[in-house]
C-alpha cells in the first residue's frame, strides 16, 4: 500500500498532465470496462492483454479495493501506458455514500478527508471523452443532449469550463450518467434528474456529425459484460466482478479503427445481446 505522501503526489502528477477534455488518440487499446475496486480483476487485464490501456471509469465505490484500483491506473497513466476516462463514480456525488471515502478511512485514517479532496480535485481534472483514430468515441455513459435534445458535440466537450467537481457542467454531467435505450428518440433516465436515455437518433446524428462509428462506453451494468446497442453504433462493456458484480463475465475491447468485444477469461471474441433494456 503507498503511503499517504506517494498517493498525495501521484494525484498531482495525475492533475498536471491537463491532457483536455477530449483527448485525440491513434493506435491500438485494450479498453476495460467499469472496475468498481476489482484489483484482481485489473491485475488479469494487465497481465494478459496489451499495453496501451484504454479505462471508462468507474474504479471506486462498490468492490472495497477502489484505492489499490484507482492509484494504479493512475500509476499506468502518468507513465504514459494508459488513457483513464472520467466515471460518474470518479465524484463526491457518489464516493461521500458509495464506499471510496469510507474506504480512504478506514485504510488511511484521520487525514482520509484531506486526502479525499486531493482525489476530488484529481477526478474533475480527468478527460471525459477519447475520440480513437477517428471512429471511435470512448467515454463513460452516453452522448449528452443538448436543451434542444440534439446531440452535442466533441467539439463542445472540449470547451467546457468551470467548477467540474460533481460536475455541474449538463454536458459533462450526462457523460458520466447518460445510457443508450431501444427507442429511436430519447426519455428521462430513471437515474434520475438531469440524466437522460439517448435512441437511435441521437447516435446517427452524432456519428455523423463526428464521420465516427462507434461509442464505446461503461457504466451499465451488464451481466454477460457487454452488450451492442443501436445496430452496433454503440457498444457497452463491464470488467467488474467485485461486490455485487461477482457473477459478470468480465469482457475487455480491443479498439483500432473498429471494436471488437473479448471474453476476459476464455480470450475469444465476444457475441453481446442486441438492444438490452436494462431499464
Ligand atoms: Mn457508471
């Protein structure tokens, strides 16, 4: 376990890299779904798939090793061996009740709050969206909708500004929070205010405004680990089997130009459930 001033200053060389909002990537990446603190887990991927690494989000709360998750993705990033997209987990919205900080307590002790700041301040620096050699859009939860209900761009995501600590920002709010639903237009989330279910529609217009193919992303909860959506314009993937995850069967993605969807354990291409309501 790193010590209290190892974690302190890797979270500042994490804010000081200030790569933007929208990073611009080429290559090939191994892209790991939501983690929720299932180090073992994390430990299989990097043992058994390829660097460069590609993280959705989501490495605390839940499972109770969030800490040992979280440091060493960072670890990977400053390194400059793995890209670590923003969660709507990487927030006090949800680490305050969702396990992390009790967990910085109870391994840390009496400067847990302290030390939690310099993780809040850390989680409103991280990017929100990767655009992968110009098909593929990576980020946690959706694409956002903008007051109209069209989709907003990556063009807007960059420019985002202000306090981004829960965030505040609806754009940046709804990439955290936001999941595709088998309809063509789009319905508020049962997550809850501000959160919406984007259809068909929003992805066509997104994808072609972008010329992109496909939005890779995290968040939903997905037994079999992963799932397409949108006639394969946007593919889910969940790589916890922590907590109450234990009985997923991890998938990872291996992205290029394209994704292609793998069995964590049996290391074979992926056959996800089509259009999954998991509302
Ligand atoms: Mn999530």
């Amino acid at each position: 376990m790193a010590s209290v001033e190892e974690i302190v200053d890797l979270l500042a060389r994490v804010r000081a890299r200030g790569a933007g909002f929208v990073l611009r990537l080429e290559g090939r990446y191994t892209a790991v779904g939501d983690l929720h603190g299932d180090v073992d887990t994390l430990e299989k991927v990097l043992e058994e798939w390829p660097a460069p690494y590609l993280f959705l989000g989501d490495y605390v709360d839940r499972g109770n090793r969030g800490l040992e998750v979280v440091t060493q993705v960072f670890q990977l990033y400053v390194e400059g061996k793995a890209v670590v997209l923003r969660g709507n987990h990487e927030s006090p919205l949800m680490n305050i009740d969702g396990g992390f900080l009790d967990e910085l307590c109870e391994k840390l002790g009496r400067r847990c709050g302290y030390i939690y700041k310099e993780f809040e301040k850390t989680f409103a620096s991280l990017p929100l969206a990767a655009l992968l050699n110009g098909r593929v859009v990576a980020l946690h939860g959706g694409i956002p909708l903008r007051d109209d209900m069209s989709p907003a761009t990556l063009g807007e995501l960059e420019k985002i500004s202000g306090d981004l600590t829960t965030p505040q920002d609806p754009l940046a709010f709804q990439v955290l929070w936001n999941d595709p639903c088998p309809c063509d237009k789009y319905a508020p989330s049962p997550r809850g205010p501000g959160i919406w279910l984007f259809g068909r529609e929003a992805t066509k217009a997104f994808h072609r405004t972008h010329n992109t193919a496909t939005v890779l992303r995290g968040h939903t909860y997905i037994p079999q680990g992963c799932a397409s959506h949108h006639g394969g314009a946007v593919v889910t993937v969940f790589t916890s089997t922590a907590g109450p995850y234990r009985k997923t069967r991890p998938k990872i993605a291996l992205v290029d130009d394209a994704v292609q969807v793998y069995d964590l354990d049996a290391k074979k291409p992926a056959q996800c459930p089509e259009d999954v309501d998991v509302f």
